[in-house]
C-alpha cells in the first residue's frame, strides 16, 4: 500500500492552499492523529505526507485542523493536463468542449499564455457554480511525461510511447506502470503524410523515394514517375518534430523551405503543383496527399480506416497517460469520455482517426488480396488460394487488427484484444462467427 501511496501525483486544491500547508487529521475520538504536509483532496480523499509515510484518509470520516484542512462541499478540482502543442490544442480541447456540453456545462476559455490555456467547468442553472477548472499545458512529449513523473500534471497526451529512461524513471519514483493499460488510454490516431498540390498528376510514392529525395537524393518529379519538373520542398519548423525525421532517416534536406507551423506549409505546397510537404493528416488543410507504397508493393492511403486497422505505415497513436492515484470525479468522468461514441465523433470531425470499428468486405479488399497473391511462392497453389477465399467469403474484416512488437503484442493490439473480449463477453456478437485471419511473411517455406 505505502507503495502505491508514494505513487501519487499531487493536485493542487483551488481554494489556493500551498503543497507545503500542514494539517492534523484525528481518526475518532480516542484514534490515533496524522500530521504532516496535505498533498491533494479529490472531493473525498486526502492525502496526507507524514512522518509514517504518504498516507490517503476519508475526509468524511476523520476530523481535519489546520489553515489547509479542505471543505469538501466547496471544493473545486484543479487539474493540469500536460502534452504536444499541436495534439492538445487540436484534440483535447474540441473534446473537453463537447464533454462540457454532453453534461450540460458552460465553460469559459482563457489562453493565457503560448503555452497555457485555462477552462472554467460551470454550472449555468446553478448561478455559474464552478465544477472544475483544467489547465492544459503545451511543451512537448518529452516534457508532457516529465510534468506527470514530477507531480506538475495529472494527465498527459502523448503521440509515443515513454522511452525506457521515461519507464525507469517512473518505476523508481513509484508512479505509474506506463506499460499497464491501466495507465494509459487510446484516444485517437493521426498519420505522418506526403503532401502535393491537387494540381500534381502523381498518386502515390516509394516509402524510400520520399527518403531519397529528403535526402537530397532525387530532385526531380521524373525520378519518381511524375513530370519533368524540379521537386520543391517544404518542411514544418517544429511541428512535426521527431516524427518527420525518424520516418526520412534524418533532419531532411537543408534546401528545403521551412515553415512555422503546418498551416502556413499546407498553403504553400497548395499554391505550388511541383511542391511536396511532410505533414500530418489532421493538418492537410487544401493539399492532397500521397499514398504510400512499401517494400511488398502495397499502395496504401491515409484514410480513417487504414489508420485504425494500422495498415497506413506512418500512424501516431495518441494516448492518455494518467497518474497511478484516485483522479476526482469529474476527471475520470472526463477520462471515460474521451474513449466514448460520442467523443469519436469530434475526432473524426478533426480529421483524426477514432476508435470506431468498421467492416471491410471481401471484394472491397482486392488490391490487398491481390498484392498477398502476387507475393506468394511457386509452393502455394490455386487450391490453397480457394481455402482462403472459401474461409473468408461472406466475412467482413473489422478494423481492429493485432499486430506484434517482437514476440507480443503491441500496446494498441492489446487494446483492440480487450475491446473483442469485451465485445464476447457483453453479447454484442452473440450468434456471429469470429475468424482471426492474417498473413505471414514470405520468408521460408508456405509449409512453415
């Protein structure tokens, strides 16, 4: 238990109370008093820093002295959510306004600095009664997980998973397991894109085109089946950050227009047919982009349903990582929101990919069926081809799809596997059959 405890984030009360405000709490008459430093109260439980160690008592059923002691009927939560610039104020937000809405709040909005917006949850009926105030703050994900290992937020959103340092750092203060479900939730996908003008006659480009010509490499739209024309490029100062260059193997080519943010790249590339950008799907604005062929011969489009079935190569996932301490009510209201129907609906309206499943029939799947068969061996004959067609006929494919990191699964597959369990187990697929289907490489024999 003291380990958990210790794990606690601290929340800063909004009657203004200091981290460092000491109070007394007695258990009973004749029981036993707790004294030291009060961390957080979420409406009920206090947390206490005391001589025994960090301690959560029920404000309901100890008496409380001290300058700090909280009034949980006047208590409004202050909550700090930690995370990118561009996935915070683009999704977080617009979803934060539809949760106030769905729960019949107003709110006030207050940007008050670059960094810093501030939301005031109000009840309107009730002569404006503060519910809660939330505080986003935008630095980057690197920073976004030191604010939740520092106790300075209580979320933070994230577009990677923690790097091992991040994980070490974490298991050593005793906070949150980030590898644990528990601790983290998927809220929406975004994807790395090639962006030209709609004036370009090209499609779709090699993964290690789009590398070679970052590079510098290939200057020509010739080189990559387009017209004989230079190719002018355009890259987003920070927006894109780590993303960008871990996908074109560097920082890009230094001949490269550079601009400030995504809009300003998107309306340059816009008003130029020989232009190519690398931007994110949500931040497309007027461009249109490329699709994406692998190594195996795949063309495949940024579109809403490759992003949640993960066949688009360049996916961020964007996941919500919370302290490992009981959150106040209307933060984990807020929470199971964000994962909800009507929450997915703002995702997509941004241009995000929600978690919503869909199905994929048969014949809507040719190209990836013909591309399997095309990469098949002299080994596998037709009757092998008419098994599978035969298997899958009639079956839709669900986005949903299990992926491996290694020798396990991945954190979204584990995600997508309990969404299928509970979907069993609630009976919404009661009286279906469920097929799990894939492919495999094409190393070694078909027998294999």
């Amino acid at each position: 238990m003291r380990r958990c405890l210790a794990a606690a984030m601290a929340v800063v009360i909004s009657t203004g109370a200091a981290q460092a405000d000491f109070v007394s709490v007695t258990a009973g008459a004749d029981g036993p008093t707790v004294s030291g430093e009060l961390l957080s109260f979420d409406g009920r439980y206090m947390r206490v820093d005391s001589a025994y160690g960090i301690v959560t008592l029920d404000a309901q059923a100890v008496e409380c002295t001290g300058a700090a002691c909280p009034v949980p009927g006047a208590y409004v939560p202050d909550l700090m959510i930690s995370g990118a610039a561009e996935s915070v104020d683009r999704l977080l937000t617009p979803m934060l306004e539809a949760f106030a809405a769905e729960k019949g709040y107003g709110y006030v909005r207050q940007d008050e600095d670059a960094t810093h917006i501030l939301y005031v949850l109000l009840v309107p009926e009730e002569n404006n009664r503060r519910v809660a105030r939330i505080r986003f703050r935008l630095p980057s994900s690197r920073e976004g997980f030191a604010d939740l290992l520092a106790d300075q937020a209580d979320m933070t959103l994230a577009a990677r998973e923690p790097t091992e340092q991040e994980q070490a750092l974490a298991s050593d203060a005793g906070a949150a397991d980030f590898t644990n479900p528990r601790y983290r939730r998927l809220i929406a996908r975004d994807a790395v894109v090639a962006v030209v003008s709609p004036g370009n006659p090209l499609q779709s480009i090699k993964a290690d085109d789009l590398r070679r010509i970052y590079s510098g490499q290939v200057t020509n739209w010739a080189q990559v089946g387009g017209p004989d024309q230079p190719i002018a490029l355009h890259l987003a100062s920070q927006s894109l950050g780590d993303a960008a260059r871990g996908i074109l193997d560097g920082p890009g080519d230094p001949g490269a227009s550079y601009h400030a943010d995504l809009g300003a790249l998107a309306d340059a590339v816009h008003d130029d047919p020989f232009a190519l950008g690398v931007s994110m799907r949500s931040s497309m604005g007027p461009t249109r982009p490329l699709s994406i062929t692998g190594p195996c011969g795949i063309s495949m489009a940024p579109t809403a349903r490759a992003l949640k079935s993960g066949d688009y190569p360049w996916i961020l996932s964007y996941e919500l990582y919370l302290p490992a301490r009981r959150l106040p009510p209307v933060a984990r209201e807020l929470v199971a929101f964000l994962t909800s129907r009507e929450a997915g609906r703002v995702i997509e309206r941004e241009w995000f990919a929600g978690q919503q499943i869909t199905g994929l029939g048969l014949a809507q799947q040719g190209d990836r069926l013909i591309d399997a068969i095309r990469a098949t061996g002299s080994d596998v004959g037709a009757r092998s081809l008419r098994q599978i067609l035969e298997v899958l006929d009639g079956a839709e494919r669900l986005t949903p799809t299990f992926r491996f990191a290694e020798d396990a699964l991945d954190f979204t597959s584990e995600g997508n596997l309990d969404g299928r369990v509970a979907a069993i187990e609630s009976g919404a697929v009661d009286g279906k059959r469920l097929i799990l289907a894939g492919f495999s490489d094409a190393v070694g024999g078909a027998a294999a």
